[in-house]
C-alpha cells in the first residue's frame, strides 16, 4: 500500500469525532482546524499541499499545492507524525453537527469525489486534489462550481456530513435527485449532472432553488441533511438585532413583544 495503514475509532453522535492510532513512523493529514488532541510522541509538520507528492520533488510539491488553491483552501496542510515507539493516537472533530464518514478508498476503485469542505483527515499518501466538471450547466449551477475535491489512493479518509447522514446504492441507470448543498460525496462511477426545477411557480415562489442535482447510478451516494451553508442562513436569520434583541423567535408578536418591553427605539 502506498498510503499509511491507520487504525481509527469514531466517537459520539450529534458532535462527532475520530481517533485515529499511528504505529511507530505513520502519519494522518489534515485540514486546518480539525484537530482535536494528540498524544506525546506525535509530531506536528506543515506539509505543502497533502503530502502525497512529497518524493517528487519540488514540482511536485507545487502542483499538490496548487489544486489546493483552486478548490479554495489553504495551501498547506498539517501531517501528525507517530515518532515514538508504541501506538499513539491523535484525534480530529466536526467542524458542526453530523456525522464523520469513513472512506476506504480500495472499496471505491481507489477514487471519491466530495465537496470541497466535505474533507476532514486522511492516512498519509492519499492524494487531495481537484475533479474539473466537463459539463456547462454542471459547472455554472452546481454550487460547486466547476470544481469538487477527489480523494484518491488505497487508504483511508474521513469525510463530514451535516446533520444526518443517508447512504444509497444506486443500481446501474438508478436516478436519484438531490438539493446541490446536500451532496456531501459519491463514487466515481456515478454521473452527476445538474436540472432545472422546471415551471413558473416553482422557480418562483418555490424557495428550493432553480436546480438540484441528478445523480445516476451504479455507486454509492452520500447525502446529508443540513448542509453547513443551510446552517449558516438560519443563524443569520436568528441574529439579534437592535442591540442584541433577538426576533421573538419567529412569533408573530414578536413585534409587540419588543413594544410592551420599554425597550423599543424608534
């Protein structure tokens, strides 16, 4: 195997994170702001992009990095070495509420794709790098872009959903239509392609959006509930206004609350 050979225990349910136990000399790569705690005898290095091109020399080097920009990310990565004698373990959260997938690669022909802020960690030599959309409408409506994140190699990676997770097989010509936000990863047997929603009063008064995903079968989809920038437009939605005062939490008299309070400034 090229990729280190890890070991790893997934821990908790709502706010999930993974343990993963080094041998002497093994290594996992992370993202930035994922790690959680480690034990002594693990050594922390900043590796320019995933350290998987890292005997090729400085070309190398610079393309593994380079994919990492036009995905959006950081051009470095951080790798956890086990530089003592035993086992030793270090671990890695959810950036928010969901559940940590575990990848095998050698069960996906040795190739995942995701989206891009799906990745969490991954064995040493799994290579981190770009899948380009060959299709127009994928590219312009995708939410994505033009661009999703591929894992590729023989070991394991660890990928986030958020909120909960759904896991289907899709048989050969199976079609399953999916919101674009809520795909977090699928098997590079299957063909994604985007779809418009289709009539007036869907496109316009719907608030689904004007496009979902078509995903088309044989392999295995990855779908999750609470896709972060779903997240991210409640809470901006919820925010308090007015020095702090939140909305009365969606009621209707949440107006005349502010009003029988003493508090309201016109």
């Amino acid at each position: 195997m090229q990729a280190h050979e890890i070991d790893y225990t997934i821990y908790g349910e709502e706010m999930q994170y993974v343990e993963i136990e080094l041998d002497p000399q093994e290594a996992v790569v992370a993202e930035a702001g994922s790690f959680m705690m480690m034990d002594t005898g693990i050594q922390m290095e900043t590796i320019f992009g995933d350290g998987s091109k890292q005997n090729d020399g400085f070309l190398g080097k610079i393309l593994g990095a380079g994919k990492r920009i036009l995905t959006g990310e950081s051009l470095f990565m951080t790798a956890f070495y086990n530089t003592g004698s035993g086992k030793k373990k270090a671990s890695f959260a959810s950036p928010y509420p969901g559940k940590i997938i575990p990848i095998d690669l050698t069960q996906f022909g040795g190739k995942f794709i995701c989206q891009k802020d799906a990745f969490l960690c991954a064995a040493k030599g799994v290579s981190i790098g770009i899948e380009f959309s060959k299709r127009l409408g994928r590219g312009l409506f995708g939410g994505e872009g033009f661009i999703m994140q591929k894992l590729e190699g023989d070991g394991m990676a660890f990928v986030h959903a958020g909120g909960t997770m759904a896991k289907k097989e899709l048989k050969p010509g199976e079609i399953l239509k999916v919101d674009t936000g809520c795909i977090v990863g699928f098997d590079h047997t299957v063909d994604y392609d985007i779809e418009f929603v289709g009539g007036i009063k869907n496109t316009i008064f719907g608030g689904e959006g004007l496009f979902f995903a078509k995903l088309q079968g044989p392999g295995t989809v990855y779908i999750q509930s609470l896709p972060f920038s779903r997240l991210a437009d409640r809470i901006i939605a919820s925010a308090p206004r007015r020095g702090g005062k939140d909305r009365g939490e969606g009621s209707v008299l949440g107006g005349l609350g502010d009003l029988l309070d003493g508090d309201n400034r016109f």
